[in-house]
C-alpha cells in the first residue's frame, strides 16, 4: 500500500470553498489509484479515470453498493433497513426494484410532463421578478425539482417544506446549519422511509393518480410491495430527485454570472440551452464522488485490495481529463452536446446509472430557458455560500440580483 498524507482529498478544510478541481486534476495526472486515510475505517481507495471508474461501477460482483454510496459506515440497524432499498441492492435484485420507476422517466412521460414543468418555470419567476433580487437556492433552484418531483408522487404541499427539511438534513449532515451531528442525517433517513410508509397508505386510503399508485400496484416476483418498501423507494428517489438538480442550476448559474458573455449567448440563441446545461454538468458536477466496497480479496491496478475495502470514484476528474474534453477547465457552453455527454460521469455509470437522468436534464433545461427568456443582468449580491461536504457539492445560500429582460 502507498504511503500518502492523511486525507489527500476528502478532506473537509480542502472543500470550504467546493469541490478542490485543481487537485483533483493534479492527482488524476500523477495515479490510477491512491490510498487516504479517513476518520470512518481507516482509509479508503481513491479512483481518477474515467477506464477505472466505469469498471468499478459495472462490476457489482466485485464491487459492491451493499454497504452505501458515501463513505460513512452506518450504524447496523440503519444500515440492515436500508439494504432493503434500491440504492443499495445490486442486480438482479436491483434491477427487480429498478423496473418499477423506470416507465416513469422514459421520454414519453417526460413529454406528457412538459406543460407541468413549463406552469413551475413561469410561476417560479413570477414571484421574484418583481423584487430584482432573491435568494436564488431556494427561490429558484429548488422549485423545479421539488415540485415536479412532489407532484409524480403526490405528496400534498402542507408536506412540502417538512419533506425538504429532512432532505437537507440527511444530505447535509456535516453542516451545523443543517444537522447538529451526522447521527441526524441517519435518522432523516429513516424519517423519510417513514413518511413514504405513510404516503403508501395514504394512497391506499385515497387512491390518486400518481407514480406512488403505480409502485404499490405493482408486484416484484409476484409480490406486492408493502408500505415500508414503498418508504424504502420514497427516500431513494426523493433525496436524488431533490439535492443534485438544485445544486447543479445553482452552480451553473454562478459560472453564468461569472461569464456574463455566454449569458448574452443564451439570450441571443436559447438553442444553446441544452449544451449549457450538459456544461453545466461537466464543469460543475455536484455528487463528488461513489463508494463501492470490495467484496473479495484481489488484485487491482497493481495494488492488494482486500475484502470490506471502500473503492471511491471521483466524479468530476473524468469530467475534466484533457483526453476527452480540450482545455477542460475552461466553462463553455457550445461544447458539443453529445460529446459532452458521452465523456462525462456526473450521472454515475453502470447499473446504478441515474434513472431519473432525463428529468434532470429536463429540469435544468426548462428552469434555465424561462430564467433566460426573462431575467437578464444578473449579479451577486454576496459571495454564495458552501455547504460543508465532501460528498455533494452545492451553495446554501447565492444571493443575486437581476432586472426583467424587455
């Protein structure tokens, strides 16, 4: 094993100011493979390129997702419940769980989606265009998400603010703001587990059109899923839904204001909007990395891996490898679409491939066309805020200002 400095990376005084991609950089020239040390297990497998990653992340016989994505180990009864969820199952079992929400991200349901998300865009901006100025986090960014996700699985408003409240919560557990201590991240969890139990028989109670319906009409194996699977199902696609589509328009936006000539750009050409937001998850990728765990002794680029060992792939360092992307730090938004899209690994890679991929996308796609369409001349108002992590890179707080476009 490579002797390295305590924490070369996940380190969360090298986060402060986000994700560190000058030494990310660094470290995927100089290794395929590096050992750190952690205060979880002991130390953990870092991994750079985009080869390396997709062969972790396709081999779940090898490596598994059993035991989390994050590095944190959690506590045994939390841990046993959520192996019973679809985040942390691997094929064939996975891909049983997978099947039930599928349906609901494909192009066609996303299509019949369009008039809904295009309502959210127009009112999102209604109530702030007035001010010239808003909190642009939670005033915009997390509208779009919450909403269209809230309304697939028919959570009713009143519960809007309680559901986004524990999502914070388990996803920012190390920030003070959001957590007192990372053992309330653990709890959120299965608070949300609870509050999709309760939904599911909510939907019993009072049938409604709503992918909630759809999943506790359906059978695994000839099995109905009883409310707690459905609690299971809820926490996985809630806290994905929510947290990586709000960071990623936040983020981007920032790179928008700092480039104020690629702003004029989208106002000049909203054909471009989609090749921005595919910019936008390049350069700036929020999920900053996925942990496997070893599930075997082995050897591995030249390295003695053993069994229980955490193998963790840093997103954003296929993002910005000069063999796939020219002058990768440079923010662009007319880099070509597909290329983009091809080479990044923002959205992970093998069977736990984002599957809601296509929302998301169309998310940012039409939050950011109506913000283009009518709000120009953005600026900020106060450096954004980070929230601590060294899991997902995002702000808590970008205070902007802006005028109506005429």
């Amino acid at each position: 094993m490579s002797q390295c400095p305590m924490h070369a990376l996940l380190d969360f005084e090298r986060f402060s100011h986000g994700t560190p991609r000058e030494l990310i950089n660094r470290l995927r020239e100089q290794h395929r493979i590096l050992w750190e040390t952690d205060d979880y297990s002991g130390g953990h497998w870092l991994l750079f390129r985009q080869e390396d990653i997709d062969h972790v992340l396709k081999t779940p016989e090898l490596f598994t997702n059993n035991f989390s994505p994050i590095l944190d180990d959690f506590p045994p009864e939390i841990l046993a419940e959520q192996q019973q969820s679809m985040t942390f199952m691997d094929p064939p079992e996975h891909r049983k769980y997978r099947s039930l929400v599928d349906y609901a991200f494909r192009l066609k349901q996303l299509e019949a989606r369009k008039p809904l998300m295009r309502r959210i865009a127009e009112e999102t901006v209604e109530r702030v265009i007035g001010r010239g100025e808003c909190e642009f986090v939670t005033d915009i960014a997390m509208q779009m998400p919450m909403r269209v996700m809230f309304a697939l699985l028919g959570v009713e408003e009143r519960d809007y603010d309680h559901v986004v409240n524990l999502v914070n919560t388990l996803s920012l557990a190390d920030d003070p703001e959001f957590a007192e201590n990372r053992a309330l991240g653990f709890q959120a969890s299965i608070e949300l587990i609870e509050f999709g139990t309760r939904l599911a028989a909510d939907h019993r109670a009072r049938p409604r059109d709503s992918m909630t319906m759809d999943v506790i009409n359906a059978a695994i194996d000839g099995r109905a899923l009883d409310d707690r699977e459905f609690g299971r199902f809820f926490n996985n696609l809630i806290v994905g839904g929510l947290e990586t589509t709000r960071n990623t328009l936040a983020l981007g936006m920032h790179q928008l204001i700092l480039h104020p000539e690629q702003y004029r750009m989208l106002e000049q050409d909203p054909a471009l909007v989609p090749s921005a937001v595919e910019e936008f998850l390049r350069h700036q990728n929020t999920v900053v990395y996925l942990r496997r765990t070893a599930t075997r002794d082995m050897e591995y680029l030249g390295q003695r891996i053993r069994k229980g060992d955490k193998l963790v792939c840093v997103l954003g360092a296929p993002n910005r490898d000069p063999a796939f992307f020219p002058d990768p730090d440079r923010f662009d938004i007319t880099r070509p679409l597909n290329d983009t899209r091809k080479h990044y690994r923002t959205f992970g890679q093998g069977p736990h491939y984002c599957v809601g991929v296509h929302q998301a996308r169309l998310n940012l796609e039409v939050m950011l066309g109506e913000i283009v369409r009518r709000m120009t001349n953005f600026r900020l108002l106060a450096p954004p805020r980070h929230a601590r992590s060294i899991f997902m890179d995002g702000y808590k707080q970008m205070r902007v200002a802006f005028e109506r476009r005429a």
